[in-house]
C-alpha cells in the first residue's frame, strides 16, 4: 500500500548508512512517526498494521497547530485538512436545561481543526504513500525479541522482521506495552462513559425546524450540566452530524470503541437535555457505548533490554475525550522521537535517542492529559449545587488548551538535548534508568 514516491524535501541523515524503523500501527499516530522518521532522514522499512483494510471509523477528531505546525514542516499538504475540517470559527458552552450560552469561544481555543478521523486518517495514509513507505495491511505482530544490535518481531504468519528501532504505535490495547512494563497494564474506569453517534441526517430531519437548529451550518457546541456534558459537531455544511454523550457509568462493559449503544439509556439520559438539540439525539437510530478508561502514567516508554522498542501515542499516553489533543500529541511525540535519533553519534546510541526520547516527552503528555481532566471536572460541577439561573463566570467554563498550541516539540528537543542526554548517560553509567513517575 505504498504510492510512487514524490520528491520531499527531508533532512540528511546523520548515519552511514540511516538508521532503519519499523512502525507497528498505521493509525494517526504511526502514520506521523513514519512521516517524522523519514523526514529526519531514516529509513522506514515498513507500517505494519494488523487490519486488512481501513473503514472511515471513528467519529469527530481535533488537531490542534502544534500538530500542524509539524505536519506542514515534514512537507504535508495540511490545507487538505483544513478543507475537510469543519468551518465554523466559534464554538458555543452552553447550559444543560435550556442551551443558554455561558461562553463563546474561538473553536482554535480547544481542538484546532475539527473533523471526521476517517477523513484525517485517509489524509495521513496518503502523505505515507506519497513518501514511498510501505504500509502492509493483515500483518499482526505477535512477538517481541529485545535484543541487539536490533530487535526482532514476529507476524502471525512466523514471518520475521528487524530493524534498529521499532516503533510501537499500536494504540490504547498495545501488545508492546506489557513488554516494556514487564507487568499487566489493566485499564481502570474514569466512572465515566460516551455514547457517541455519527451520521448523515434525513432530508427529512434537516427540513424540520424543531430538529434542524444545529444543522444548517458547520457548528460545534457543548452543553454542560452536573456530571454530564454533551459536545455536537456538524461537518459539511450540516450533512454529517455528530454528537457525544459523557456521562456517570459504573457498567462493565469491555473498554472498546465499537460496543453497541442503547439508544433508551441515551434518551433517558437526555430527557431534560435543551430541546434544540435533544430532539435530533433521541431520534439517533443507533450509536456506541465506550467505557473511558485510563491508565497510570507509565513508568517508562522503552523496553530494558535493548532500549530500542519505543512506545508512542496511544500506547503510552492516552488523551480523554476533553483533552482533545491525542493525536495532536502523538504528532508531537514523533517529531521529537525522530529528532533524538538525528542527534545521536551512531547506531550504537539508539537507546541515548530513546531514554531521552521519553524523558523529554512525559511532562508534557501529562500536561496535556491533566488538561482535559480539569476541564471535565470544570463543567460537570459548574452547576452543580447550585441555583441554575445564576450567572456563571465564562472563565469557569471555557476551554483553556491554547497555551499548548505555540509549543514546537523538535525545538524543545534540540535546545534540551545536551541536558537530558547527560542524565541518560549518568544513568547508564550507574546502571539503573529513572523511572517517568
């Protein structure tokens, strides 16, 4: 699944020859670390991606200029994006029983630019096609050697592989991850779950004025209330219509994003929700149940043995849905991984490249992570215990992620490199590597 490649302009390469990478998972995540590593001048052997064919899965997604700024840098159309994305230049915070606005912000303020993962996702393939880069669909990765001078993965088909890193982009249920912890990584429920639908209204449904308020123009809205906030977004004019529904749950169903919804719980759950909008949810034919969990922050990142498994994005910091910025992270997070192996002297030092690698990237995940945290908090308490007609302060419930925007993840890495490569060192003198937390 490689196209013809096209001329981008990348970095040299450090090494004689370039290092060598496999990227296990072709989502948004693995598509930008095989786009950074290629940028720096590495050689990507391959993204492996057990799936034989991707759908247009999943439903609403931002990405924030932190990513983009990234993106447009390792020669990514991203107008392409922003094409696709939705239009609207605000997004409204609304009260739960009436829609009241509470404050009105530049839609930047949270997620960038909104639109449907599938979409976005197809632009990401695309760029890695454009690169030359092999992405191989129906290859499952069921073993991990942590070995030098290179690790080793073997596929479901015995087929064996080896590069100098592998990179283990392969989402929230990685098969990498219990390898570099060496333990069980259960997930644990936040006390909280979505019901999230996406789709494209009736001709019917948009004709009706009691049904079609959010569905003329490209707009974004959240109603918030005690434990419980609704975000709806529309793509395309009005023609794809999505809403997210979080709210208290102590089920036990399976973390997963593609468990079946009931659409009765949702409309008991709504039934006191703004009729603007509460009507075109309860006539929502079908939608999914996902159980947000979360894992402790992880100790580290890298395998102990070679130091040259990495795990990025999902694997090893996950976003809530508020944080709106999981992927934009995972951006991040390959830039910086790309630059830590441009750095290093030779192939030798890959683990110098990845020990610095997550030592400079988890405070800022878990500034990113907390982020979303407050802000769920912020809106389900809001109103709670309190009279609802009162006015609330607009800053208590706006979105405060703009701050992560002007951050430039490979500058950070370049001008704190000679700092955190002299801890890493130290700790490989001494024998023991510092736990992240």
């Amino acid at each position: 699944m490689a196209s013809e490649s096209q001329t981008h302009e990348t970095l040299p390469s450090h090494h004689d020859p370039p290092l060598t990478a496999i990227v296990i998972g072709a989502g948004l995540g693995g598509c930008a670390a095989a786009i950074a590593l290629h940028q720096h001048g590495h050689r990507v052997l391959c993204v492996l991606d057990k799936v034989h064919a991707f759908g247009r899965l999943g439903d609403s997604l931002g990405l924030g200029q932190n990513a983009f700024n990234l993106l447009e840098r390792w020669g990514c159309d991203v107008d392409e994006i922003k094409r696709i994305g939705n239009q609207a230049p605000n997004m409204t915070i609304r009260r739960w029983k009436d829609g009241k606005e509470l404050a009105v912000q530049p839609l930047m303020d949270m997620a960038g630019y909104i639109g449907h993962r599938g979409d976005y996702h197809d632009c990401f393939l695309k760029w890695v096609g454009e690169r030359g880069i092999e992405v191989r669909m129906g290859c499952e990765v069921v073993a991990y050697e942590d070995v030098d001078p290179q690790p080793v993965i073997t596929l479901k088909s015995g087929e064996k592989l080896a590069a100098d890193i592998i990179v283990a982009a392969d989402g929230i249920k990685s098969l990498a991850r219990p390898l570099v912890l060496k333990m069980r990584d259960d997930p644990v429920s936040s006390g909280y779950a979505c019901f999230r639908a996406f789709f494209k209204p009736t001709k019917e449904q948009r004709e009706d004025e009691g049904l079609n308020k959010y569905m003329k123009d490209d707009c974004v809205n959240f109603w918030v209330g005690p434990d419980t906030h609704v975000v709806q977004n529309t793509l395309r004019g009005g023609e794809e219509f999505n809403w997210i529904l979080t709210h208290k749950d102590d089920g036990d169903v399976p973390e997963s994003w593609f468990q079946p919804g009931n659409m009765d719980d949702v409309r008991r759950l709504v039934e006191t929700l703004d009729p603007d909008i509460r009507g075109i949810i309860k006539q929502t034919e079908k939608c999914l149940d996902w159980k947000i969990c979360y894992r402790e922050p992880l100790p580290t990142w890298v395998s102990p043995g070679s130091h040259r498994i990495a795990l990025l994005g999902d694997s090893c910091h996950a976003h809530l849905p508020t944080s709106a910025q999981g992927a934009s992270q995972a951006v991040e997070s390959a830039g910086v991984l790309a630059t830590c192996l441009d750095l290093i002297h030779s192939k030798e030092e890959v683990r110098i490249a990845t020990r610095c690698y997550e030592k400079l990237r988890f405070r800022r995940t878990r500034q990113s992570q907390t982020n979303g945290e407050d802000l769920r908090d912020r809106w389900h308490g809001v109103l709670k215990g309190v009279d609802e007609d009162r006015e609330i302060d607009p800053e208590d419930v706006k979105i405060k992620n703009r701050w992560l925007y002007s951050y430039d993840a490979e500058g950070d890495a370049q001008t704190r490199w000679k700092s955190i490569r002299e801890v890493v060192e130290d700790e490989f003198r001494a024998g023991k590597i510092s736990p992240l937390c």
